[in-house]
C-alpha cells in the first residue's frame, strides 16, 4: 500500500492543474469570459472547483462545434453559449454530456433550436430509469439550485449511438464513446486533439461509485480504454484538469480499496467490519468517507 501511496503522488505531481482563482467561484453557477484555449481545436470553461459547476469543452471546427457539458439550467446554457460565440460564432452546434446528473445535462433544453444533442443509449436508460429524481433533490438544496433547475427537462437526443461515434466537426474529429456503468450508467467521454474529456471516470477527486450495480473491475476496465486512447491533456468533469497521471490516480485508489477489502473480506470481516477499517487506514489519504464507503461496498460484493 506504501509503495501504491508514493505512486499515486508522483502521478498526480506530474499533471498540470487549473490556476485555481484565490477564491472559490460560486457554487452552481459556469463563470464567464474565463475560457481557456487547449489545442487549435479545444478550449474550455474551467469549474474553479465549485460545486455543482462541470468543466465545460468547446471544439470547435470548420464546419461546426461541439460543446460537452451544460451546466445546470438556462441561466448557464446561456453563459456556455456566449463563450462559445467567442470562439465558434455562427457554426452549427452539437452537444454531448459526460453523464445525465442535473449539472452536466440539465441546460441541454435551453440550446438553440437547430443544435443536435448526441446521446449513447445508457444515457438513454439511465433517463428512463432515474427521470428528474435527482433533479429534484438539487432543486430542494438551496434556492438558487431550485431557480436554475425551473423548467429544466431531459432533452431527447437529435443522434443516439450504442458504443462509439465520431462526429468530423470540419478538420478535427471528435470520437465519443460510452463507458458502460461506472458512476453513472451513462458514462460518456470525449477524445479529440489529444484531449480527453473524462467526465467522472477519471478525476482528481475521489472516485464516487454511486451507482446502482457499479463494479470495481469494469471500471479498472474503463481505466484501461482511457489509457489506451494516450491523451496528452485530461479534462474531468469536476476540479483540476491534468495529464495522464489522473487516470493513474484512480486506477491506484482502486487497487487499494480492492486489495485491502478483499483481504479483510478473506478474514471473515463484516462489510461493516471491512468500511470501518479501510476508512480509517486512509483516511489521511483518501478523506471522504462516503466515497469510501461506496467503493468499500463494490469492491466486497466483488471479493471471493
């Protein structure tokens, strides 16, 4: 575990980060005229590390642009658009999400009449499944939550597609792909110009398995396809963005839990047991106790 701990250090060390403002922007809320350029092709609307905030891309082509991530209601729909007109004014829009949760998805309906809103079919189901249950339970958080969430609905998709699409933008390709059940059924990412837009599948923060069914192995598995793809540049959904070494970060965070709880779990450990021990072994590490509880669970149902 000492030797994983050091590795997940010199990982993340090596990725570059956001110059963070000083202090943390306004929760819910996508800020304006902060758009950052990444490649010819990529820029992006930095989060600030607020929450509740995505890290909004913008690729723009020859012919047309892609925007991932909405924020959550008109009110940021609108501020993604204005950045966008600063950079891609006057072409076609296409939209994707990395998932279907209220801040990454829930602006899609405020996009302009003519935008095309690209969907796999986990997200699909996912919506079918979940409906505006979450959507709800933000809006019942705090008044601005609830102001930004009035009149928010699902959009249905203008494309659907069940494992891969690409989308040729006018000299740039964009190749977006749906991960399977990770954090959320719909699990979608984005690679273009060497930048990967990772949605949670691989960020800085701890690791949330929230999802009903999620498994330690498929997302080891996910963390293999992301490799695969070589990034030069990660943008998550959420917190700093870096290099390849986010993906390093979760795949050892995984390999810990798994190995601890399934050692414990070999003991004859309770999951109760097992939540508290491992918690508390890394909790200097690994501060969250709720995301660790989380991969505590998936990684015993897991264990033999």
């Amino acid at each position: 575990m000492r030797f994983a701990a050091l590795g997940l250090i010199a990982a993340l060390a090596s990725a570059p980060t956001w110059a963070q403002p000083e202090t943390t922007p306004a929760a819910g809320l996508v800020r304006e005229g902060v758009t950052e350029k990444l490649t010819d092709h990529v820029w992006a609307i930095p989060d600030g590390s607020a929450s509740l905030v995505p890290n909004v891309g913008i690729i723009v082509g020859s012919r047309a642009v892609l925007v991932v991530d909405t924020g959550m209601g008109a009110r940021n729909a609108e501020t993604v658009l204005r950045e966008v007109a600063k950079v891609g004014s006057g072409r076609p829009i296409y939209l994707v999400t990395t998932h279907v949760h209220p801040e990454h998805d829930l602006g899609a309906h405020a996009f302009p009449k003519g935008s095309q809103l690209i969907r796999s079919k986990d997200q699909e189901t996912d919506i079918a499944a979940s409906g505006m249950t979450l959507a709800e339970a933000f809006a019942a958080r705090s008044p601005l939550n609830a102001e930004l969430l009035m009149g928010a609905v699902y959009r249905p998709a203008d494309i659907s597609f069940n494992h891969e699409y690409e989308l040729d933008l006018g000299g740039v390709i964009a190749r977006i792909v749906a991960m399977g059940l990770n954090h959320t059924l719909g699990d979608t990412v984005v690679l273009v110009d060497g930048v990967l837009f990772s949605g949670d599948v691989a960020m800085q923060p701890q690791p949330s398995v929230m999802a009903e069914g999620a498994t330690i192995s498929h997302w080891m598995q996910s963390l293999d396809k992301l490799d695969a793809m070589r990034p030069a540049q990660v943008v998550p959904s959420h917190g700093p963005r870096g290099n390849a070494g986010i993906i390093m970060g979760y795949r050892i965070y995984f390999m810990q839990v798994r190995n601890r709880t399934s050692a414990l779990k070999g003991a004859r450990r309770t999951l109760e047991q097992v939540t508290d021990q491992v918690t508390t072994e890394m909790a200097s590490q690994y501060p969250d106790k709720q995301r660790m509880a989380e991969a505590v669970k998936a990684a015993y149902a897991e264990a033999m």
